[in-house]
C-alpha cells in the first residue's frame, strides 16, 4: 500500500527511516542519494544514521547503557561536534580577514 504513497506524502516512521539507514549502510545508496530522492537533508540523514549506529553500539555491549546514559553519550557527541564547527568557523573567519570582497565587522 505505501508503494502507491508519494515520498513527499508518506511519513517518516521509525522503520522507514531504519530501512533507508540499513540501505545506506548497506552501500545500495549513498546519503547525499537517499536526500535528493526523499527530498530529505543531507544532515537529516547522517543523524538518523549516527543515531542508529549509537543504537546498535549499545545493543551489542555486553551490559547496555540505559536511556539516560545513551542521552549523556549524545550530548557529549553533539558538544564534540559543535566545538569542531567553531574551530572550523574561526578558520573561515581567519582565512578571509582582509579579504577584499569580505564586509568588515565591528568584531575586528
């Protein structure tokens, strides 16, 4: 039945978005793929599958995590992350002082 569905109209359940990670995982497709076909992010789709991947690090423990130990383990992930990006950001910033097409700030 969901065949006959649309993508844009279908919903995005828990099993749909597994299938498609397992399809990624899998190597039939590649993220930036699955997101132009389903009309998805890119970032949408790297989430769904870290999220997974943590899912199924913590299944295969041999004592799992509970909830609130998964959520601290994300949060510590996503700090991780956002800490990258700056660092990321402050070179952008630093590669482009000075730079004659680039607007000075009230930063500088």
């Amino acid at each position: 039945m969901a065949a006959d569905i649309p993508d844009d109209l279908q919903r995005w359940t828990a099993r749909r978005r597994s299938a498609l990670v397992v399809s990624i995982l899998k190597g039939e497709t590649s993220v930036q793929e699955a997101a132009r076909k389903h009309g998805l992010t890119v970032a949408e789709i790297e989430e769904w599958r870290d999220r997974a991947l943590l899912a199924m690090e913590n299944a295969l423990r041999t004592r799992p995590k509970d909830e609130e130990g998964l959520k601290e383990e994300e949060i510590k992930r996503l700090k991780q992350k956002v800490g990258e990006l700056v660092l990321d950001l402050d070179i952008v910033k630093e590669a482009m002082k000075g730079h004659p097409t680039v607007p000075r700030t009230s930063e500088e």
